[in-house]
C-alpha cells in the first residue's frame, strides 16, 4: 500500500512534544492533564521507539541493498540496563527532551527512574554483549543480538538482618515499551522424539526425527540505536510458547487439565534466567534454553539468508555467528543438521560451511564453568543432535590419529565426549573444533586459552587462536553515566572522544595542569556528594565525600576475593581502635554484587561484609576514619550510579582468574585509581595508563600456578609470621563481628588457612596492605592524585568496545560498515 504521504517523525522539540501527548491520551487512554511521572516516561519511551522503528526499516533495507555480510551474535544472555537514557543520549536529544519535559513541571531523571532495567544477564558475560551491540550500531555494521526473552531476569537482591534475600525481577511489570513483538516470525521447535533410521535411494543414511515434541519462538525485537542515530540493528529475543495443538493423545482421552499443563511446561523454557554464568547447572531445563536459543536463531538467520535467493554453499560469505561461551555451542550441531537433513548437503560440505560461518568466543578457565551435558539426557532431549555430535566425534579422531598421528591419551583429551564417570558432552570442545576461530577475552586469558585449557587443539591449530582484549561503550559508561565528567572533557578536548575514545589523548597534557586538576577534583567529589545522598537515603549510611571512595562492584565470587578486601577494613579497624592508628585519610569502602542463591561462600562473604559494616559504622572510634556500605542490588543502573563516584577500584583476583574484567574499565574511564594484581585485563590497562597510575600488588599467574601446582603453597606459614594476619583471622574465628552466633565465621578461618587454598588469599594479603598503605599517602596528596587520575582517563581510550567490535569485524567476521549516504 502506498506510504509515500507519511510524514516522518523528526527529532525536533514540536514533533517530540506532539509525539509525546498523543501517546498519553491514544495509547495510554489518559486526559494529558493527568499524566503522571510514570505516564509521561511511558509515553517518552514510545515516541522515541516510533522513530527507532523508522531508522531500523531504513537500516534494514540498507543491508539488504548493499548485500552486506552479517554477523550475528549469539548469547544467552544480555545485560542491556536501562534503554530510556541511553536513547535519548545515543539520539542526542537529552537536552531537548529535558527542557521539554521540564516545561510540563516533570524532572527527567525522575522519569528515568521509572523504568526497570532489563537485567537479562548475570553480570560480566552479559554486559559484554551488550556493550557490543552499541558498538556495532555506532560503527554501522550490520550485526545484531540473539537472545532469551526470559520473563524473570536475574533476581532483585535486598539485605535482611545482614544477610542477602533474593526477590525474582518481573523487569516487565511495568510494560516495555520498545519492545516490537513479531509474532508473524514464529518458529516451530521441535524437541524430544526419537529417531528412525532410513535409507536413501541411493543408499544413503535418511535419519528420521519422530514423536517429537514442540514448542514456539516468538521473537521480540529491542532496536538498538548507534551513536548520533544513524544506524539502528536489533537485538532479538524469543519467548517460549506453547503450540495451539493440544497433545490429541491426551486430549482424547478427556484429561483437558493434563493437555493444559503441557501447555504451561512448554512456556516454563523462557520463564527465568539461572542465575549464575560461572557454573554449569546441568538441568534439562538449562539444556533446553540453550538449544531453544540456537534452534530460534538459526532459523531466524537461514530464513533471512535463503529468502534472498541464495545457495545455502554460500552461508560463510554472507552470515557470521559468533559463539558467546559454550551456551550456544549446540548451534555446530543445529547448522549442520539443518544443512545435512534439511537441505541434503553432503557431510564433507556441510561441515565446512558449518566451520566457516561459527567462531567461538571462550570466557572461562574455571574448571566448574565448562559445560558438560550427559549424554543420557541430551540423546533424550535431543536425539538427532546427539547423533550428529557422536558422527563430529568419530570423523574427527580418525582423521587426527592419522594425520598427525596422535596417540591414544591425546585423543581422549580431544574427544567431544567425557568418557570418565558416565558419559558426557563436552561443549567446549565442539565449539571449538565446530569454528574456525577461538577468541579470548585479554592477552593473559588468550594465552591461557592455549597453554591451560586447550593445549592439544592449539597444536594442532595454531591459527585457529586469537585474542580479542574486551571493551566497554564509552555511550553509556562515561558520556551518559557521568555528564560531570563528560562536560569537563568536551569544555577542554571538544566531543569526538565519544565516536573516537583515542581522542582522549588530548587531556594528557592537561594531567598536570593546576586549573584543570581543581575542576576534575570537583566534579568527582560532587559525584561523590551525589552518591553520599543515595547511600543515606537507602542505607541511613552518612557519608563524607572527603573521604576516599574505595569500590569493589562486581558478582561475589571468591576467586575476586572480596574477602582479601574486608580482611584488610578488618586489619584497618583493629589497628584504629586498638592500636590508636591514625590513617593519612578517611576511608569509605562500598562493596555491591549479588551471590548466586546456591553459593553458600558468597552469601556468607556478604554476611561478613554486612555484619562488619554494622560495627564498624556504629563504632565512634572509627567514625572518622572508615565507614562500610554494601550497596544492594548491583545492576547496570546502580553501576552507573557508584562508578563516576569512585576514587579507587578494587580488581583484586588471583593471578590467573579473571578472564578479562570489564569493571575494571568503566572505574578507570571515570577517573578511578585501580589497586590490582596482574590478572585478565588489569594488565593492559596497566600497561595503557602506565605503571605509575596504577597500584600493582600480588603474585604474577605462573607464581601461583607453581605454588599450587607442587603444594607448595601454606598459609599457616604466612600465619605464623605475621601478627597483622593472625589478629584478623583471629578475630573472625572468636565472633567478633557476630557476638551473638560467634561460630558464624569460623569457615573462613578455615578456609584461609586450608593447604593448597585455591584462591591464595594469605600470599597476597601484606602486600596488599603495603599497597594500600602507599595509596593512602598519594591520595592525601591532591595534586599528585589529580594528576594519575587524569592520566587513567586520558590513556583509556584503547578499552572502547568499537576498538574491539572493528578487530572482530576484521579478523573473525569479515564484515564492513554500511554507513547511511
Ligand atoms: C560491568 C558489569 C559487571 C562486570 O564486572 P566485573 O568487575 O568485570 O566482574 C557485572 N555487573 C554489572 C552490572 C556490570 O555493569
């Protein structure tokens, strides 16, 4: 039909204006003159995704004009936080919607307030993924998100009596707006069955998937907008339904309630997020999320590809899938199947097309986080894939045993198959052989990747290895969350750092200038003044924005080692109230994160954080000198909160953990000192903004590895020779924290002080201390402190996520900006 005498939506004040009251009264059904906070925020939210809605048909028929080679990303997960905020930044109509909604008596960061955030991801995993669909709008490349419309996101977590108490996250009980719901887009997916062997006419293996089950995708797209609003991609989520079909069986026989219940157990696929991304649950229910993300999108993207009139040989020039963890790994087995099956490709082919077009992206070392399906189960839920993996298996060992003539014990390490203890899929190893690259996530992990966790393969396919460093948006992480700081930086260097972070270079030779130095300290503090105010309101915590703000934000994980952190407070609080120690400055340390509900360490490590703060903070001897908050529910909308407020960011792992860190990046980006050990990223920021602006502590990887390869390793030596670590486990051991259940934390007592303790906190902990104690002096010293913290600023410029999104682009998915004319 003809759409010609439409006029579009512009971004002007009147449009927006008009735009905005109209959706109060047609769509929300309300008189103007009595909309409230909630009616106008939703109303913004629905004006803009009209326009977004505009911009991403044009984006679409950009691609499909210019042929483009497309990626798409594969996660399941994806931690988006609020989408409000960052349209209005990323359209560049902040100020105007601010003014407009101003003159209507509303306040818009009020507004802002109203929306949930969308917390589909745990933490690190998730966020990444999310960063990288903003750099891939900004940079115009034609690269979308595939993802689980989950109806739970990660649970809300509140603190009673000192303990964490999980809530679940309806983060849609307020409607989300944006959110387009393409129902016509379904997708069939088939599930449990058998399968019956057939011949071909030609004699061919003909396998037959019967009895199968099925459920539906429904997809839902969030438009994702670049910077200046020019590209608009889209990330796109499936919910699970139930089919109209009612199971006839059953339903025949008169048992309406049971044919429903059937009907619920299909939607309960998309119903909840596990919540946790660094350990493997092996739950049929987890299995089948992960298959239902990859059967979802890889219909979605064949679907797109085979309507251009295309030869599905031609799959890799066109269509790049990037393998977010082992989550999506089944999508070898799902890409071959429906080339194999669906399409009659012969095996050889297919299963280079298959190679071609996947690549994988490892997140991991953590023996608990590799992913392991018995196979038991995945031949009950999905028989044909099972098959399919098992034929994988057997055409890659013999070709390896003879080609490069390995020997027995190698091919049982490169087995797709776990044969020890019943056997399992290892998923790890199938995305790997299924992709032709393997990508770490910082030059440390990479390396780690090869030497650890994959050392067969990468001898056997070096090229196949590369690292991809991560990086962060600097939209949402600097220009949208601190407006202070970015001011500042575009009133000196101009605002091309935020299409172009390099360009913060520009403020190196302004590190050492005394008016500049004076107007950075004040927009931190009056970040910290700001955070003050929220940590009193929800914590009744005061606190002074004189203080150094010390943050360690992250998932509670003991190989992060917040418990290294609280040791050292503890050390601090003992040595003020019994040793009259007076600090060189006042100290406020805010700890956030969430503990997966099943982790007994990490919910205690919040119990010790919380309880400690209850005495330190009620303690007048210390009220000068240190306060402790723990800020509840950590999320993308509280990061944004704490990080332009940080002084000093804590990235304390053990040498060898972290895999890369993304925290570690916004706290530098926002002027935040880091303490940290050589670990994941730490080591290239470090590098970036030079060793002198960052405080370095601890033992390098191949240190720990050796000492907890040969046994070395006892912490009852570090216990014996120092008084400092003794009065501090000491103490937890007695109850001191905990007068009324002194046992409470005598487990970490314990633990600390177990032979061999994985994560190493005691080597560590004196120059720990010391570093601290060194920190302690230089903060005291404005001037000094001003000048490294501009620096960290200034050199960051490497960490942007369009940094890493154009290396992908390059080196794995062969894909190109198609920018508008
Ligand atoms: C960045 C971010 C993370 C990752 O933090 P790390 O310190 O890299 O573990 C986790 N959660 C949220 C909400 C984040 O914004």
């Amino acid at each position: 039909m003809p759409v010609e005498n439409c006029p579009l939506q512009t971004l002007d004040a009147d449009s927006l204006s008009c735009s905005i009251r109209e959706h109060i009264t047609h769509s929300l059904g309300k008189p103007c003159a009595e909309a409230g906070n909630r009616d106008v925020a939703m109303a913004l939210s629905m004006t803009l995704r009209d326009r977004l809605v505009d911009k991403l048909l044009e984006t679409r028929k950009r691609y499909r004009d210019a042929r483009a080679k497309r990626m798409y990303y594969l996660s399941i997960e994806y931690l988006l936080g609020r989408c409000l905020g960052n349209n209005l930044y990323n359209m560049r109509i902040d100020e105007e919607c601010r003014n407009l909604v101003k003159q209507w008596g509303y306040d818009l960061e009020e507004l802002r307030e109203f929306e949930r955030d969308p917390a589909l991801g745990n933490g690190g995993l998730g966020r990444l993924a999310a960063c990288f669909l903003d750099a891939l709008a900004t940079l115009d490349m034609p690269g979308c998100g595939y993802g689980i419309h989950y109806e739970f996101g990660l649970f809300k977590q509140s603190i009673q009596n000192d303990r964490q108490v999980e809530q679940p996250d309806y983060w849609m009980a307020e409607g989300m707006p944006l959110q387009i719901e393409r129902r016509d887009q379904s997708v069939i997916v088939p599930i449990y069955g058998r399968i019956e062997s057939h011949q071909g006419p030609d004699g061919s293996y003909l396998p037959l998937w019967v009895d199968w089950q099925d459920l539906v995708g429904v997809p839902y797209d969030i438009p994702i907008v670049g910077f200046g609003d020019k590209t608009v991609n889209y990330l796109r989520l499936f919910a699970a339904r139930s089919t109209d079909n009612f199971d006839m069986k059953i339903f025949d026989q008169g048992d309406y309630i049971k044919a429903i219940h059937q009907k619920v157990y299909s939607e309960l696929v998309s119903k909840i997020l596990y919540p946790s991304e660094s350990i493997s649950f092996g739950k049929e229910l987890r299995l089948t999320q992960e298959y239902f993300l990859v059967f979802c999108s890889l219909r979605d993207i064949t679907r797109r590809f085979l309507k251009q009139n295309r030869n599905i040989e031609e799959l890799p020039e066109f269509i790049a899938i990037q393998l977010n963890d082992t989550h999506p790994a089944l999508a070898v087995a799902e890409l071959m199947r429906i080339l194999v099956d669906e399409r009659r490709v012969p095996w050889d082919r297919a299963w280079n097309i298959t190679n071609r077009t996947l690549a994988f992206t490892n997140h991991t070392l953590m023996p608990e986080s590799l992913e392991m399906w018995p196979v038991d189960l995945m031949g009950k839920v999905l028989p044909r894939h099972l098959q399919i993996i098992y034929e994988i298996n057997a055409r890659f060992l013999s070709q390896i045993r003879l080609t490069s003539k390995a020997d027995d014990a190698t091919l049982r390490r490169m087995s797709l198959i776990e044969e020890q203890g019943g056997k399992q899929v290892r998923m790890a190893n199938l995305a790997v052989v299924g992709s032709h690259s393997v990508n770490g996530v910082s030059k440390l992990h990479s390396e780690l990747v090869k030497k650890v966790l994959f050392p067969d393969y990468a001898a056997l396919w070096p090229g196949k290895f590369n690292n991809k460093t991560n990086g962060i948006t600097p939209r949402r992480w600097l220009y949208k969350a601190n407006p202070g700081l970015s001011a500042l930086i575009t009133e000196a260097i101009g605002d091309a750092w935020i299409m172009d972070l390099d360009k913060l270079q520009d403020l190196v030779p302004l590190a050492g200038d005394a008016a500049f130095q004076q107007k950075f300290l004040a927009v931190k503090r009056a970040s910290k003044a700001h955070l003050a105010e929220y940590v009193a309101q929800t914590t009744g915590v005061m606190l002074s924005p004189d203080a150094v703000f010390d943050m360690q934000a992250k998932r509670i994980h003991e190989y992060k080692r917040q418990l290294l952190n609280i040791m050292h407070i503890l050390h601090d609080y003992l040595r003020v109230t019994e040793d009259g120690y007076v600090p060189p400055v006042p100290r406020v340390y805010v700890f956030a994160g969430k503990a997966a509900p099943g982790y007994f360490e990490a919910k205690e490590i919040i119990h010790l954080i919380c309880s400690a703060a209850r005495v330190i903070n009620a303690d007048k001897r210390a009220a000068k000198h240190i306060k402790v908050v723990f800020a509840a529910d950590y999320r993308v909308s509280l990061a944004e909160k704490l990080i332009p407020a940080a002084d000093v960011s804590e990235q304390i792992s053990t040498a060898g953990t972290e895999a890369s860190g993304t925290g570690n990046m916004k706290f530098s980006l926002n002027g935040a000192l880091t303490i940290g050990t050589l670990d994941g990223a730490n080591i290239e920021i470090r590098e970036a903004v030079g060793a002198e602006n960052f405080y370095l502590f601890g033992l390098t990887t191949p240190e720990v590895e050796r000492q907890l390869g040969d046994g070395s390793y006892d912490p009852w030596e570090y216990y014996g020779k120092h008084p400092e670590i003794r009065r501090v486990l000491d103490a937890l051991s007695a109850g001191r924290f905990t007068p009324d259940e002194p046992q409470t934390f005598h487990w970490i007592f314990e633990k600390m002080l177990a032979k061999g303790e994985r994560y190493m906190h005691l080597a560590d902990f004196m120059p720990y201390l010391e570093t601290h104690e060194r920190l302690g002096m230089d903060y005291a010293k404005p001037a000094v402190w001003a000048k490294k913290a501009i620096l960290n600023v200034a050199r960051m410029g490497y960490f942007s996520a369009d940094r890493t999104i154009r290396e992908y682009a390059r080196d794995i998915w062969g894909i190109k900006p198609i920018a508008p004319k």
